[in-house]
C-alpha cells in the first residue's frame, strides 16, 4: 500500500526524479569505474606476465626491464652456465631492434615503410606472441602481427623488406624476408610494430653476434623459481628477476593508482548520500503535514519510514542499474585512452569488467541510498504529532 | 432491575464512557515560554453523544481535542481512553490504539494526495494487516456510506472541498473507531457543502457513532446534542 504511495510520488514528481536519477547514476558509473580500476589492473598485469609460462627473466645488469638498447654478450657461454644450473627447464633468447619495414620499392601509392622492433626469437622457446595464422618463422621469414599484416596489404608467402635503422655501421642494411604468420604479440604497446624474425638472422643482420637483449627462463615444474633466480645470479654476471617479483613491484607502483580509485570511488559514493539526502530531506520537509497526519491515525512509525526509505531505495535501485551500465561504457572510453599511455603493453587492461565490482558497487550504493532516505524519514517521525498538526493548521 | 433484558442493556450501552478527562493541563513550551493551552479540563464523552467545543480562537479546542483521542499527553491530570491512561503509554501504543478505537477528521482533510479515494480509506485498514479484498470491500462500503460511491478511483485533487471532507470522514471511520474526533471539519468549506458535513454527523450520530466536533461554525454546533465551551484554557459554564 504504501510502497504504491511511494512510486507514485516519485512519479509525479517527474523533473526532480528524472536530476534524482541522473546524478545517482553518473555517481554510480564513477564508482563502478573506481571499483573496476582498483582491482582489475594488478589482474591483468599479473595475467599478462604468467600467460606463456616463462617464470623468470634475465636482462643485462643495471638496465630497465624492458629497455631495448642494451644487450647481454657471450650468449653462447652464457647458455652453457644456465644449462647447468638446476631447475632451468627452457631458455628463450631474445634480441629486439630497431628496424624498417618496408612493402615494395615505393613506385606504387600503397607502397609503405614504418619503424618496427624486430624480435629476434628461437620459435621452440618463446613467450612474445601467440601464433594466430601460419607458421612461426625461420630462415628468411618474418611474422606480423594482424594490424601490420592488414596495413601492408600483406597475405601469408608475401614478401617485405627488412631494414636496420640504427647503428653507423650496420645502418641500411637490409632483407627480404617471406610471411610466414600473422601472430598476437603480448606485450607490444599501441602503436607499436613488433616483428618476429628468427634470433641468428637478425644478429647477423644488425652486427650484434652472439648477444641477446634479454631471455625468457621456463622454471623446472619441480624448482622453485626464487631458488632457481638466487643460483643463477650467483653464477652469471646479468639480471635475474623472477615474473613475481616484477608482478610485485608493477603492483606497487600501482597501489597509487589503486589508492586513487578508492579515494574517488569513495567521494562518489559521499556524492550519492549527500544527493539521496538532499532530496528526501526536501520531499519528507514537503510533506510533514501528512507525515504527521498518518501518525495521527495510528499509522505506525516503522511503516512511515519504511515506505520514504523505499522511496530513496527504488531511486537507487534504477539509477544504480543505469549507473552501472553506464560505469561500463565510461570504462570501455577511458580504457581506450589509458592504453595509449607508451610503453605499456597494449594487453594491460586498466579497467578489468567482474562480477564482483558490479555486485559491490551496487550493494553500496543501496546501502547507502537507504541510509541516506532514512535519516530524514526517521527524523520527521520522531517529532510530535501535535505540534506538526499545529503548524500545518491555519 | 424490573425492566426488560433488552432495555437494560440499552441503558448500560449508552452510559459507557469512551473517554474521560480528569483536570487536565497542557503546557506548551513556546521558544523557552511556557504556554498554559489548558488549564484544568475535565470532561467525559460517553458512547453515542454527538459533542460540540465551541470558543474563541486559540482557546484550547484542538488542544483539547488531541488529548481525548491520545495524539498528545497532558502535562498533569489524566486522560482515561476505554479503561487505558494514555499518559501511561508508549508513543506507539497510544498509535495503535488510535488507528482501532479514534478516527480523526482534520480541518484541512490530509488525505494522500497520490491515493485515490478508496486507496485513501483504505489506508488505515491495511495498516491493521487485513487482505486486500476484505480491505476494498470495506473501504468501498464506507464510501457508499459517505455518499460518495462514485468517486472511488479519483484522487483528492479531482474531487470537491466537501467530497474530500468525506472522504475523510470514510477515512476516520474505517476501523470502527470508539469516537470520531473532528477539529473544524468545516473549516474549509462553503455553508453549503458544511451543512451536508453536518447531515452526515447527525445520521452517523443516529447509527451509533459518538462524535466530538471542535468547531467555530453555529450551525454545525447548533446540530449537536451537548455543548461544551472551552475559554482560556477552561471549560466554561
Ligand atoms: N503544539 C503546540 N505548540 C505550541 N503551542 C501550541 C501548540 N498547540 C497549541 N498551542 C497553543 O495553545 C493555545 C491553544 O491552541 P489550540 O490550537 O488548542 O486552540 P484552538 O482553540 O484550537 O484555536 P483555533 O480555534 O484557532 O483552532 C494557543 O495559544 C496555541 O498557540
Ligand atoms: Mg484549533
């Protein structure tokens, strides 16, 4: 009966539920955004760097992770050390470099060249991409990536040109090189164009014999990777850091991030109370005469504020909906203008869509809706009926 | 004792006391100033009197009126509602016992302006937990009762003064109170519309309904069986 009343209410009182409703939801959808924020992207960092298996890394000594420059020379030897060391199942060298990748000797319009990193790779031990179409590549053979393949207008067995863009010495150098595979490459960036050559060739073709930039370490099922990670500092002069430890410290990085989520997630769910608040506070103010007039005929206390608090709560149960759908596109957007940040990898997700963010954000807000109704409502019962009675009477 | 069964029950019926007010005082505090709105009341209200408090405005009337029907306590003396001292209980006791045994009737009507007509009367009903087909039937009922059979899905905005005034009154009644308490239920209405108010009192009266008016208006008063005057916070002579 009086749930009815309250619907009815809201409803004719159109243009202050419809800004009830509005604000509630873009409330919502910032608190959903901050919810999918603040856990989804350690996830997909952590997702990311454990996809291929490959547990640790190692990288030249006093260099960054994912520097490109520096190398590790002697490989050879140094293959020997980890092949030695317990616990090392499967090694992946690679070494990246700059290049140009050229279609055609530029007569034609669709001829075309852009700036590449070329990944030299052993195609039996590697974590980079994911093959999607063909084969993986060996001698004279390069793999693209999907949107590269696409934009030279290149199809499997098709021919393009590899050149070497930095180094006075070696600069200019160049290759043919035949299709082999389209592949989804994990860790490139947007805007990035990483290519796949077999590791030899593209030592040969850059001068850099015998040096890789880093490897990829598959840990023994039965080895411990931090113990694996200790020996083989001990034994070799390079970087070893395990995939946990970089999971670790990306996570650190980004509890700033995470921080930052919850401190907004937070403002905007004070935003929602302050707003459900407002506007019962203004509804029940409207209304004390016949808030008091049902007190005066016996209708219970409870019953009054439990249909003003249904009120606040039918608000909040449609605007949050709204709101949650709308949390979700507003992510999709953001997330397309996080992932152009350079340098990270374009499979980083900022904004990570779970169930549980959805069911959270919902049940806060709810929560918080009835509070927020029932404040006002409860205050308005507690004052004495014949006193509302005499100030509403003329 | 010699008389017939039937004559004496008749007799104990309509000597029951509904309501009894014992000197009554009740003290308002106005910013910090005590205003004394009685001072000293006593009065009863037996089953099937139709009463009428008249007096100056600001006498006390309403005030009077919320002490009888358990809407307020009285600062000191007793109000006696049915055997049960409203001073004695709890805020949502004496509610209840309002929503089963007092049906108000407000100057200025106070029906739900988003209910309909019978959604309004029916209210108080559902309150006591009754399903709601007996509630609709009920409501409807009261309706015809009032006169206003016609009007059952309008709301109170699409209806006249006088037809809110009974519908009210439908209102008030639907829980078959002890007392229906009215305070200026003609307030608002023109002598026209008042008079038929007045009809309604007399022949709910005539059915068994025992009603206290606080009212302003002669006629209304003059329809009465007894009638008491409240000056300055007193019962006058
Ligand atoms: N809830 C209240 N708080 C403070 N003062 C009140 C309250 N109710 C009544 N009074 C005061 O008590 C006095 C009596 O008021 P009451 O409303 O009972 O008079 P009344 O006879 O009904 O007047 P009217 O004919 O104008 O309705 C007045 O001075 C009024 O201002
Ligand atoms: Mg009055």
């Amino acid at each position: 009966m009086l749930a009815r009343y309250s619907v009815r209410e809201l409803v004719h009182r159109p243009l202050r539920t419809i800004l009830a409703l509005l604000g509630v939801a873009v409330a919502t959808a910032m608190l959903v955004d901050m919810l999918m924020l603040a856990g989804g992207i350690q996830r997909s960092f952590a997702e990311l760097l454990s996809a291929r298996g490959y547990e640790l890394r190692i990288s030249p000594k006093g260099t960054l992770p994912f520097d490109t420059e520096a190398t590790i020379p002697n490989f050879a030897s140094l293959m020997d050390t980890l092949a030695a060391t317990n616990g090392v199942a499967g090694v992946g060298p690679v070494l990246a470099s700059a290049v140009i990748l050229a279609h055609g000797d530029g007569a034609a319009p669709s001829d075309l060249s852009v700036r590449a990193i070329a990944l030299g790779i052993d195609p039996t031990e590697q974590g980079l991409f994911r093959l999607i179409d063909g084969e993986d590549p060996v001698e004279n053979e390069v793999l693209l990536d999907q949107p590269t393949a696409e934009a030279f207008g290149v199809a499997l067995g098709d021919m393009v040109e590899m050149r070497v863009a930095g180094g006075l010495d070696v600069a200019g150098r160049s290759a043919q090189m035949r299709v082999s595979g389209i592949g989804e490459f994990l860790y490139a960036a947007r805007g990035d164009v990483p290519i796949a050559v077999p590791l030899e060739e593209l030592q040969l073709l850059t001068g850099k014999l015998d040096r890789v930039s880093f490897a990829m370490i598959r840990v023994a099922e039965d080895a411990e990777a931090e113990a694996v990670r200790t020996e083989l500092a001990g034994a070799a002069r390079v970087e070893v850091v395990t995939l946990a430890g970089i999971v670790a410290q990306a996570n650190e990085r980004l509890s700033y991030f995470r921080q930052l989520a919850l401190i907004l997630g937070s403002v905007s769910l004070i935003v929602t109370s302050l707003l459900v608040g407002t506007i019962m506070a203004v509804s029940v103010s409207e209304r004390l005469g016949t808030i008091a007039a049902l007190r005066a005929i016996g209708i219970s206390r409870r019953s009054i504020v439990g249909s003003l608090t249904a009120e606040s709560l039918i608000l909040c149960a449609l605007a949050g909906a709204a709101g949650l759908g709308l949390g979700v596109i507003v992510a999709e957007y953001l997330e397309t203008i996080l992932s152009d940040f350079p340098g990270l990898p374009l499979a980083v997700e900022f904004f990570v869509l779970r169930p549980e963010s959805l069911a959270t954000a919902y049940v806060l807000l709810l929560a918080v809706g009835s509070v927020a109704g029932l404040v006002p409502a409860w205050r308005a019962t507690q004052l004495e009926v014949a006193t509302l009675l005499h100030a509403e009477e003329p | 004792m010699t008389d017939t069964v039937g004559s004496v029950n008749l007799e104990a019926d309509s000597d029951r006391t509904i309501v009894t007010a014992s000197d009554v005082v009740r003290e308002y505090r106005m910013s910090g100033v005590p205003v004394r709105a009685l001072r000293g009341v006593s009065l009863s209200v037996a089953e099937r009197e139709f009463i009428a408090v008249m007096g100056p405005s600001g006498s006390g009337k309403s005030t009077l009126l919320h002490l009888l029907g358990g809407v307020d306590v009285a600062t000191s003396g007793r109000v006696v509602f049915l055997g049960q001292d409203f001073g004695r209980m709890s805020v949502e006791a004496r509610a209840r016992l309002r929503l089963r045994k007092v049906g108000l009737v407000f100057q200025r009507f106070h029906l739900l302006p988003m209910l309909t007509a019978l959604e309004n009367v029916e209210l108080p009903i559902a309150a006591l937990g009754v399903r709601r087909a007996e509630r609709r039937d009920r409501a409807a009922s009261l309706l015809a009762r009032v006169g206003l059979d016609d009007r059952l899905g309008h709301r109170p905005g699409e209806l006249s003064g006088g037809q809110r005034q009974r519908v009210a009154i439908a209102r008030a009644l639907a829980n078959e109170p002890a007392v229906l308490l009215a305070d200026e239920p003609t307030g608002e209405l023109d002598r026209a519309t008042s008079h038929g108010v007045l009809e309604l009192f007399q022949r709910l009266n005539s059915e068994g309904t025992t009603i206290v008016v606080a009212t302003h208006d002669p006629e209304l008063a003059a329809g009465a069986s007894r009638h008491v005057e409240v000056v300055d916070g007193r019962i006058g002579s």
